[in-house]
C-alpha cells in the first residue's frame, strides 16, 4: 500500500489550524465512516497514517474506481473550510445553502443547475462543497461555543449539531467520493434521521460566472432512475482560478461575521444575532493580524482579489451603467433581494470586495499592509471607485445626475383653502402628472406668514463643492433649485405692484443668503431671476376672481346643508354686495347679507362653508 499513489500525505484532511479566536477549539480527526455501509475504522493519530488509510480505496490498477478519485487533493494553506465552519460567529449573516438552496440562488443570478450539475463541477474538482455533514463523527467534536449565536435556520443549525459532535468533513481535502449524493434527502415517518449532506457557502457563489462557459457545454444522460450532467475536462488554468475563489470564499465566510453587519455606512444589519451588545462584543475581540496568519491569506493577496472582484467583474459585468449603479449601491441590503442575473452578480462582487477591502484597511491600521491609495482627488477611474463605500457624491446629487431627484421643480404658494383644494383638480384636468417630486402646493395660510423663510427653504439650492470652469467660480447641485410662484390676494404686503415688487426683492434677498452661508458670495444673477414670481389676483380674492355670482351661488349651495335659510337670490345679492365692496366671500358667512339699515348685516351663519362639512 502506498500513501502517496493519490497524492502527498503531508497534512491530513482535516488536520486542524490554529483558530483566531479564544473558544473555538483545535479539531482533530477520529473516525471516518467509509462508504454506505457505516463501517468504520480507527483513525491513528498522525495525520500521514490516517492518509493512508483515507488513500486505502485509490490502488493503483484498480478498475472499480474512477480514475478522478485518485486525483491529486487540494491541500489548501491556513485555514480549511472545516477550520472556518467550526468558528463561533461562522455563517450567523448569510446561512450555509443546501443543494437545493444552492441551486435557487444560482438560478436568481443566471445559472441553470441541478443536483446533477453540481456533482459534475465537484468530480472535476471546480466547485467542491464547502463541507460536507456525515452520519458519524470523523473528528474531535468542537463542543458548543457560548460566544457563538444560538439563533439561526435549520442549514446553520445542523451544521453547528454537526460541529459539535465531529461530524464535519473537508471534501476539498479529499479524492473524489463517487458515492456521495447530492440529491434532495427524503425523509419517512417516524424516522428522523440525523441529515447529512453537503453544505455551500453563499460565497462559493462567486465563481458561478466562471463556469459559465463550462455549465453551457453540459450535457445530461440517464442511468436507470438517476440523471447525470456530463461537462468537459477543465484546463489547468480553469482549476487555479477556481481554486483561487474557493480560497475568497473560505476568507469571507471566515471574516465575514466582522465586517458584513456594518457594510453600509448607514446602517448595522445584524441576522441571527439575540444582542447587538453580543456582535460589539465579538467585534472588540477580532484580531485581524492573527485572523490573517491563521487563514495564511497574504495582504497584497487580498488586495489583488478585491481589486479583480471590482475590475474584472464588477465594472465589467454591471448591466446598469456607472450612474446607476452608484445609486444602487446606496440602498440597504435588504432592497438587494430584488436584483437578479447580472446585477445580482455584479453586486455580489462589490460586496465580497469590500469585505475583503475592510480586512485590508484594519490591518494597514495595525501596520500589516500598505493603506489604500486616497483617491479624493483622482480625476482618472480606478478600481476602488467601484467600492461599495466610495460615495463621493450625495444621494441627492446621485438622483439629480439622473434626472429622478425627489425635489420639486415648482412650488406653488396658495393662501386659501379653495386654492389648495382646487389646483390639483386644475393639474389634472390640464393632464399634467400629479407626480410631487413635479410640482408641490404649499399652503401659506395668509399673506402675514414669514414669506422669506419659507421661500429659503423650498427654494433655495443646496450646494456641493466647487468645480472648475472657465471664466467663473461655479458649483455642483446637490438638491437643484426650484421655481416659487406665489398665488395671493391683493391684501397688504400685495396690494400695489411696487410693494410686490418689494417682497419679491426680499425673497431674492433671502436666497442669496442661504447661497452665501454656502460659500457662495456672488451668485450669477440671471440665475435667480427667474427663481421667484408672484401673482396677484385681480379681484379681492380667489372665488371672486374666478367664478360669478351665481356660479358661487350654486357652488355655495352644494356645500352647505341649510345656506343659513337663503334663496338663491339672497344668495347672489350678499355676494354681489361683498364683490362690490372689494371684501373677502367670507363675510358672506361670517357677517351675512346687507340690511335696509346702512352698516347693517344679517348675522353670522349657523356654521361656514368649507371644503369638509360637519355630519
């Protein structure tokens, strides 16, 4: 028997690395169950013997075996998948896929798989389970952590059963196991079997897009009852790049648990977590200089995958564009869910890149990495602009430069009620859009109102920085400025065109201050020229201006239950009066209908006329 004929023995396949944190104990393997048939054997304590007996199936000559099980096992520096699946905090953000799950997710990015298919990509060694849960222990049990999360779904749960009692295994450290299923297990009451199977990490995602030129080429036979995905032989190039992702994967899932929860500067996005008391507290005790050192993941390495995560990938593949994308970067994760297909994917990568970048930034912080380039004031496109944390511009600025900015384009300023409640009938019957972020009323409630406060605030742009242009300081929008026209009746401070002219002079006035408060001193004045209008009605007030006696009348009469006793010709008479008088239609009510004595009205109504009648 030889212990290398399927390839070198110089570390077991599940020989433990040393864990980063206090409380996840060093594994060992124990016993191994080989086949179906839940025979085992002991496994001696070096890890070269308990290779051998591993390799025991891979006899040279043999002619029951595939020829792929006695390939050469990917022994992978630092940490194994098992290493990082047995870490306290491991996969408490985004849960372990079953085939099944893993096969869902794969499909909202563009990928048509079956159980099959997944089988095929591991025999060829370019997409291996993350690990892989056996019906009996094959190592030490970890033991259940209390710095670990006792929240999560059923994948998370079985696979911390499985860590606790041994029952983890490193296929990537293993040949070929021809015998192991990838189909759905079937469960028969009142049997309640332990599950066992395979487990992905949601990372293992990644190198989907690498195989897309593989998984087209597949094709499907059946054998009896069983379907099988045929692919073909992956060159050599194609097994390092995958290799290559399934080192990125195991550092995320390792790590992941650190940086994930406060990816957005905005937000802290905790899952499967009882406290966020209990994540600060697993935060302040993260090393990562000896996280580093235990998964053996070299920070120019690091930097290199993020960079080829934003460049190759990301920049390349997004389907939106530049403009949008900046945009979509700014929504919370729980708005990604909606994406699919290739802005699923180019999103997948900006997020594993800024993981990655995040590691990178705390160990230059701890002097083991050269810090980032600052590109605050890089004119040309680099690869970290691509970051999901590169924000130069606002949110504002962001929805301005396409055109979807929530800010009105026109406010409105109406003083009355009937103003209010008829300019939007108006808009619609014009068949303009009733879309707000087009055009917003604001209600004045009287001329006696601070005008020029309001007139700042809904008018006024709000500036970003300066940039250069030729002849003249000029600078970025962050909100655009919007169009004021005023509606108003001709009461004092409105009653002459020069005192209108006056108001809007101060409203001019007031803009220019908040410009200046801005840094802006000199604002070219042919730009808020045209920022301020005012109207004045050419009657004493809106009803008036607008509608006749006895189109008032009958409108009047509609709204009113009792119109106070009145026929319609008292009724027109007072509104006449009123009209004459130059008064406001509410003295109609207020004061009601003149008398045969001068200064002598007909008293006050039982109650007014408004848009909402009492019931």
């Amino acid at each position: 028997m030889r212990a290398g004929a399927c390839g070198r023995a110089a570390r077991g396949p599940d020989a433990p690395g040393t864990p980063p944190n206090p409380g996840l104990a060093a594994v060992a393997p124990a016993r191994r169950p080989m086949g179906r048939t839940g025979r085992s054997v002991s496994a001696p304590t070096d890890p070269a013997g308990f290779t051998s007996i591993m390799m025991m199936p891979c006899v040279l000559g043999s002619t029951r075996v595939s020829p792929l099980r006695c390939g050469p096992v990917n022994l992978p520096d630092g940490a194994t998948s098992v290493d990082v699946a047995s870490m306290p905090w491991a996969m408490t953000q985004n849960e372990p896929l079953a085939v099944d799950d893993f096969i869902k997710e794969a499909q909202k990015r563009g990928f048509h798989l079956r159980p099959a298919s997944l089988r095929e990509l591991y025999r060829h060694r370019l997409l291996i389970p993350f690990v892989q849960i056996t019906n009996r222990p094959v190592r030490s049990p970890a033991g259940p952590d209390a710095a670990g999360s006792p929240f999560g779904g059923t994948p998370i749960t079985d696979l911390r059963q499985a860590r606790d009692t041994g029952r983890l295994r490193d296929l990537a450290a293993l040949p070929y196991q021809p015998r192991l299923s990838f189909e759905p297990v079937k469960w028969t009451w009142p049997s309640n079997p332990p599950w066992t199977g395979v487990l992905y990490s949601p990372y293992q995602l990644l190198a989907l897009p690498e195989l897309d030129a593989t998984v087209a080429r597949q094709t499907f036979h059946r054998r009896g009852e069983r379907i099988i995905a045929r692919m073909p032989k992956p060159s050599q190039l194609l097994l390092d790049r995958l290799g290559r992702f399934r080192k990125i994967a195991i550092v995320l899932t390792a790590v992941e648990p650190r940086y994930l929860p406060n990816l957005d500067p905005e937000f802290i996005q905790l899952s499967n977590v009882p406290y966020i008391t209990d994540w600060a507290a697993y935060r302040g005790g993260f090393d990562p200089v000896q996280t580093q050192g235990w998964l053996s993941y070299p920070s120019e390495q690091i930097r290199n995958d993020a960079e080829f995560l934003l460049l190759m990938r990301a920049h390349r593949r997004d389907p939106v564009g530049d403009d949008w994308s900046q945009l979509m970067r700014r929504a919370p994760a729980k708005s990604r869910k909606h994406l699919k297909d290739a802005a699923l994917i180019a999103m997948d990568d900006r997020i594993a890149a800024e993981i990655l970048l995040r590691f990178y930034e705390d160990l230059a912080l701890h002097g083991n990495a050269e810090p980032l380039p600052d590109l605050s004031g890089s004119m040309g496109w680099h690869p970290l602009h691509e970051r999901l944390s590169n924000r130069n511009d606002t949110l504002d600025e962001a929805l301005t430069d396409l055109g979807v900015s929530p800010h009105p384009r026109v406010v409105l300023a109406l003083e009355g009620e009937t103003e209010v409640y008829h300019a939007p009938l108006v808009w619609r019957t014009l068949g303009y859009s009733s879309a707000p972020e087009l055009i917003r009323i604001l209600k004045l409630g009287g001329v006696g109102q601070n005008l020029q406060k309001v007139a700042a605030l809904n008018v006024a742009p709000l500036i970003g920085k300066q940039v250069p242009a030729p002849g003249a300081a000029a600078w970025s929008v962050i909100r655009p400025s919007a169009y004021l026209l005023m509606a108003v009746d001709p009461d004092k401070p409105f009653n002459t065109p020069e005192n209108v002219g006056k108001e809007r002079t101060k409203l001019l006035d007031e803009i220019r201050e908040v410009l200046r408060a801005q840094g802006v001193e000199r604002p070219n004045p042919d730009e808020l020229e045209h920022l301020v209008e005012i109207r004045v009605w050419n009657a004493s007030c809106y009803e008036f201006a607008h509608f006749t006696d006895e189109e008032l009348a009958d409108g009047i009469t509609a709204a009113h239950d009792t119109v106070n006793g009145w026929s319609r010709v008292e009724l027109i008479a007072a509104l006449k009066h009123w009209r004459d008088q130059g008064k406001d239609i509410k003295l109609v009510w207020y004061r009601g209908g003149p008398t045969a004595q001068p200064n002598r009205w007909t008293g006050k109504w039982e109650y007014e006329v408004g848009i909402c009648q009492p019931d």
